[in-house]
C-alpha cells in the first residue's frame, strides 16, 4: 500500500513538472536579485524603477559628504549609488541614482516618513535618534524589480516604493500619531557638500500639492531637476527651513513667517515638513514626478502616468514590463545562483541610460534650452569608457531600437555642443568630462555598421571626425602632432593614446563603408599610434615625453601615477582591440604572447599597487588581471589568437565563477551602468565583441546548458551547450548552423539572421 502511494505521487509529481516549469518560465523576475551589488564595490542601488526609467527610487544610508573644509572625505566613494548594504541605517528615499558608477552625482529630492517630534537634521548612524533616519533590518527588507519594501524600525513604519517611467510613488503604513510626518530634503544629495545648491524653489499649490526645482553645480556643472509631488491625503500643516549662510542681502521676504504654512519658498538650501493625523496601519501616500523641462511637464507626467492611487497595479505594470525584457531569454543553467547571476544581469543592463524627456517628448539640451525629441526617445547618462566595450554592443544584438534612440541622442548631444563633440561622459543635459577616450565614435561606428542606427551616416562620420579634431581635449593637439600623447602634457598619457588609436580605428571603419578614402587613410595611420608608446627593451607600453624619451622611473606594477587611468601597464598594454594580431608580433609572437597572457592571470599584484586606486580592490583580481576595472574585459579572448585557444575557455569560467555571485557582495567592481553585466551575459551565452566597430564576436566558453534569445527583428538566437557542467569547460567543437566554426569567431550578421549556436563541451582541454 505505501508502495503503491509512494508510486502515485511520483506519478502526480512527474504529470506536475511541466507545469511548474512553465510557470517559472513565466516567473523570470523571481531570479532578479537587485540587492546584488549593493555592498563594497559593486555601486548598485535596491530600489524601485522600470527598464531605462528616468525615476530610480532607492533608499539612502548615509550622508557623508563629499569634502569637509575643501578635503575630499574617501568614505564617500563607498556612496555612488547612495546604499551600502552594510549600512544600519536609512536616511531617506532619493528619487534618482546612477548604478554602478565610480564617481557620482543626483539624489534627488529625499523623502523620509518619521513620527513624534519634527526633526530636520538626518543625524549619524551611530545616534539615529538625533535626526530623521532610522535603523533598519535586512530581514525586514525586500528588494525586486519596481518593488521595494522596508520596516523603518526607529518610527514604527512600512516604507513601500515604486516607480512609472517619470514617477516614484511611495506608500507609508504609519502608527496611531498625531504627531506623523513626510520629511522633504531639499538640500540631501549624493557626492554633496557646501554649496552645491545652486538655488531651490518650492510651491505649496494646495493642502496636497507642491512644485518646484533645485539646480546643483557638481559632477554635472548646471543640472536642473524639476517635480511635483501630491500626496493621498491632505496635510494638516506644513513647515521649512532654510539653510544658508551668509547671505548678504535676504530683500524683503523677511516681512513673512517663511517657516510655517508659507506657500512660496526659494533658497538655495531648503527642507520640509508635512504633517498629518494617522489612525493605526493608516497608508498615506506620495507621488513624486520628474521633468527636465518644467514644472507644469512635471505635473503632466503624473497624471498621465499615475492618474490614480492604485499602487499595487504600479507595481505590476512595471514588473511586467519587467517581465518582458527578461523573457526575451529563456536560459537553463546548471544551478539556480546561475540563474540568478543570469537574470540579474540582464536586470542590472537594463538600467542606464536613463530616458531623459517627457511625456510630451520635451527634453532640455546640452544647450540649456528647451528641444522636443523627434522620431526617437532622449536618453542621458552615458558612462562610455565603460559601456562602448560590451553594453552598447549587447544592446545592437538584443535591442537595437533602443540603441538607435541612443545614438540620435549623440547626435543631438553633438548638435547642441558649442565646442561640436560627441559626449565623453555625459547626463542630465551636461557634458562631465569624465575618464579618458571619445568613446562615443565607437557606439556611434558600431551601430552603423551593424545596420542599428538608420540615421544620416555621413553627418555621424563628420560628427566623429570633428570629435576626433578637437584639439583643446586632453591632449589631442599633441596626439595629432606626435602620434601620441606626452607623459609631460597629461597624466593619463598612455592610455589616452591608447584609447583614442581605437576609436580612430572605428572612424576609419566607417569612412571605408561609406567611400571615405582619405578619412579612411587619415584614421587608419592614427589607429597605428599605439606602436609609439611600445618600449621593446622592457616589453610595455610605456609614457613617453614630448621630446620623445621614455619615463625614466616606472613602474609596471603600480595602477597609481604611471600614465594610466584606472590600471597598470600589465593590463593596458594588451589594450589594442582593434589590432591584436599585429600587436602580438610587436611583443614577440605566438608563444611570448601566450606567456605574457599566462603570466597576467597567474601572478600576484601586492594590496601597495593599487591602494591609491579607488576603482580597483582585491576583490577585482585574480593575479594581475583585473576585471574589476573593464579595460581588461576583452583580454580573456587574445588567447584565441595563441596556439592555446583553449585558455580563453579556461579563463572566462574562472573569470565568472570568480567575479560574479549572489550575495550583496557579488559583483568584483563597478558594474559601470552595466558593462561589467553585459560581460557577463555575452560570456555567458559563449562569444564576445573583442572590437565593437568590427561586425564579429570571438568565442569562449558558455556557461549556459541551452538559451534561446528572441531578436527584435522576430529572428531567433539558440545556444546549445552539450555535455555542459562545471567541469566541461572546454569547447570541442563549436558549429553555427551545423557547420563547424574552425576560426573562433562569428559574425554578427549570421547571428541577426537567427540560427543555432552549437557548443560540444568536454573536460579535457583540446590542444
């Protein structure tokens, strides 16, 4: 008899299975972990937004501030994206974040529910009770896709947040008060400090309305947020205060009581209190709309993006449009921690840019002034050093359009540039100058040549060419000169050239396409310019003066002070994407290469050569490789090359199964708005673009069992790994279409065309 149940509910179970995998198929955002990322080095937020969304509302655990006394205060870096998830506390709830950058900026209009007496000052984590922050428990938060939730454990509140496109709506269950209140910080921002308010306004439209805006002058120099907020329920009261000082002249508003139920504010340093009545487990909530433009297109993007109060249906409209960017992958893996890793990349290369326009398609330009988006949706934020290596590259393969819409952003960027560059590092109409290279031309090239970007080919090439020309830019009059940048001209000089050999190496692509022969020739002598700063006698690249001597002291270890930005010689010396072949030869051939390569991933880089680094961390490393920081992303595949391709299949396993997992911790540097996830998902899948601007993927070794990825132009992409486990590593055979892939390599247009890509993996490595 038990026997026989033992039988049948094996039977029921096994009529179950396809059922519940059909509802896991279905379920994809439950392998979403934003909390991965969220501790050391990663820079990921937790909170709530939509793909591409231009509101990211995220809780913040801390304010340390950028600089005290005019000293830049090194713990801030911990903050570029406002949480740390080792953190005890909360300040608040921001309404715009960056993910995963190294440097920072927004922080938007912070929110902080609080009850008993009204208390403006957010006070220190290690005495909560002298400001509006609370402590918090992580068994008491939850983080998924549009959906955050915590219990402020200091007030006795729920905080729910999510997020439309252009709208964070909060929702507080608040105790039995008199005595409960929205805390606004006018003043909170992330990478703060002295005076970084510009000026702020404040409109109290009714007992449940309120406009306004705050301009700042940080990363980006003039940055204009504009909001509306609305709350569900009537506030009884309303207060601020102003925080400046030394002010000369204050005019003749000191006539009013500007403190209390005064519906007019301007400062450049304000904070505000709402106050209510609230029975037990009573909700009150907030609405909080954006806009670059005005305060009127503020409160238009509220009511046509949250008309109503329904937050659960908020919620389930952004995590099925959530949903749908995950289910164009349907993945098996060998575990679930894959999975997650899997799911939560495509989550976390789904974040930024950021779409910056509203509702009704106007956006403010790079030259201040107001534009309406025509044919195409305005994205900001472009963290380029990092994102043109694998995330604009993946977005070609997955989703063009957006990438499209991205270029023309670029182009309009270009087009309101009085100095006529495309963007280095560019967001919320302001160009930032940050990291080295002009980065755009290669999503710009790639796009075109990949058939992505439809627009006016030969105004893009211009826009490129003049780029490229712009001499007054960190030492470009000297590398047109010279044929490299000097150590005495800029800090960064190696690199520098380096990067810009590359990208006129895509400009030189593009002018072939198009006829452009003596743009071609021009381009493709500069794409050469790295051979100048290869020092044969010591094996790298080294910074040379612009009398044409190399640097006497250097050091090919330090990451710090020796010509590069962001890594050592070791690493950047292999950076030359466009031409590795020929560098190959310049450093020795086949098996000195191979060597040089062995060497990078096996030798051990002492804690002293990059503790001056912030970018850079043990974490980030195996031996002297360092992943953590993306100009070595391409260097796993140069073994391709070699007479060991089978090393790159090696190295991309250790790579994943090293730098990528589920904790908070889980990410071994920045994830860069995305570049370190895309590695991970086109690595993944078994191919990578070594030279976005060249239509081929090299490949390497998948970790997935099988995929199928839905391109947008109704193709199918299928991956086959037979025989994988954690032990079959090694590629046998690869075969596109059945046909055996002898060369490594494949190329985008087959790919787009939709196929099988077909992996035969084994655990002996085929040499």
């Amino acid at each position: 008899m038990i026997r026989n149940y033992r039988n049948l509910r094996k039977l029921l179970l096994l009529a179950m299975m396809p059922t519940l995998a059909f509802a896991q198929q279905n379920n994809l955002k439950q392998y979403v972990k934003p909390l991965i990322g969220t501790a050391k080095m990663g820079h990921t937020f937790p909170g709530a937004t939509v793909p591409f969304g231009a509101v990211q509302l995220s809780p913040d655990t801390d304010t340390i501030p950028y600089a005290v006394n005019g000293k830049y205060t090194g713990d801030v870096y911990k903050y570029c994206a406002g949480y740390q998830y080792d953190d005890p506390t909360i300040v608040g709830f921001s309404h715009t974040h960056f993910s995963g950058t190294g440097h920072s900026d927004l922080g938007d209009i912070l929110v902080m529910p609080t009850q008993g007496k009204v208390q403006l000052n957010p006070g220190t984590a290690d005495q909560p009770q002298n400001g509006y922050r609370s402590p918090y428990s992580h068994a008491n938060e939850t983080a998924e896709p549009n959906y955050y939730k915590v219990k402020l454990d200091k007030h006795q509140i729920l905080a729910e947040l999510t997020t439309t496109k252009r709208v964070g709506f909060h929702r507080y269950t608040f105790p039995k008060s008199d005595q409960s209140h929205l805390i606004l910080d006018l003043t909170a921002g992330i990478y703060n400090y002295e005076g970084k308010n510009v000026w702020t306004v404040v409109r109290v439209l009714n007992d449940s309305t309120i406009t306004g805006y705050r301009q700042t002058n940080g990363w980006a120099r003039t940055r204009t947020v504009y909001f509306a907020i609305r709350t569900s329920k009537p506030f009884k009261n309303y207060g601020a205060k102003y925080y400046d000082k030394n002010v000369q002249y204050k005019g003749f508003w000191r006539k009013f009581n500007q403190e209390d139920n005064f519906p007019d504010l301007a400062a450049h340093n304000i904070k505000m209190h709402l106050d209510f009545d609230t029975e037990d487990q009573e909700q009150v909530m907030m609405k909080v709309a954006l806009s670059p433009v005005s305060m009127k297109n503020a409160l238009e993007n509220m009511d046509y993006e949250t008309p109503d109060w329904n937050f659960e249906q908020t919620v389930k409209s952004g995590q099925d449009e959530w949903e749908k960017e995950l289910q164009r992958f349907q993945v098996d893996m060998l575990n679930k921690e894959d999975l997650v890793n899997f799911y939560t990349s495509v989550y976390h290369a789904n974040l930024m840019p950021t779409v910056y326009m509203d509702v009704n398609g106007e956006y403010k330009g790079l030259d201040q002034e107001v534009h309406k988006a025509e044919g195409f949706t305005n994205y900001t934020s472009f963290s380029l050093w990092d994102t043109f290596r694998a995330f604009h590259p993946w977005l070609n393969l997955v989703d063009p359009k957006r990438n499209a819409d991205i270029v023309s952003s670029m182009m309009a960027h270009y087009d309101q540039s009085v100095l006529k560059m495309l963007p280095i590092w560019s967001h919320y109409a302001n160009e930032n100058w940050c990291m080295s290279g002009y980065h755009s031309v290669s999503v710009v090239v790639d796009a075109i040549l990949k058939g992505t970007y439809e627009g006016d080919a030969e105004a893009a090439l211009a826009a490129c060419v003049q780029t490229a020309k712009a001499r007054r830019y960190e030492g470009i009059g000297e590398y047109m000169d010279l044929g490299y940048v000097p150590d005495d001209v800029n800090g960064t000089s190696v690199s520098n050239t380096l990067e810009y050999a590359y990208d006129d190496w895509c400009i030189a692509q593009l002018a072939k396409k198009l006829g452009k022969e003596d743009i071609a020739a021009e381009f493709s002598k500069r794409a050469e310019n790295w051979r100048n700063l290869y020092d044969p006698s010591i094996g790298f690249m080294r910074p040379k003066d612009s009398k044409g001597v190399f640097r006497a002291n250097f050091d090919v270890l330090d990451t710090h002070g020796q010509g590069f930005i962001e890594g050592n010689t070791w690493n950047y010396s292999l950076y030359v994407p466009h031409q590795p072949e020929q560098l190959m030869e310049v450093m020795g051939g086949q098996q000195k290469f191979e060597s040089y390569l062995d060497s990078l991933f096996t030798m051990h880089l002492p804690d002293k050569y990059f503790a001056n680094t912030e970018d850079i961390t043990r974490e980030g490393i195996i031996g002297n490789y360092v992943h953590g920081n993306e100009p070595s992303h391409h260097v796993a595949y140069l073994y391709n090359q070699t007479k060991s391709p089978w090393k790159t299949q090696e190295r991309i396993r250790q790579i994943i199964r090293n730098q990528y997992h589920n904790g908070a911790a889980g990410l071994g540097g920045n994830d860069d708005c995305g570049q370190m996830s895309a590695w991970y998902l086109f690595s993944s899948l078994g191919f990578y673009p070594v030279a976005p601007g060249e239509n081929v993927y090299w490949l390497g070794s998948p970790l997935v069992k099988s995929a199928s990825i839905h391109l947008q132009n109704g193709r199918k992409l299928e991956v086959i790994a037979k025989n994988q486990s954690e032990k079959n590593m090694y590629v046998r055979k690869a075969l596109w279409n059945g046909k055996e892939i002898k060369d490594f390599k494949i190329n985008h247009e087959d790919i787009m065309g939709g196929g099988t890509l077909e992996f035969v993996m084994t655990a002996k490595p085929k040499k």
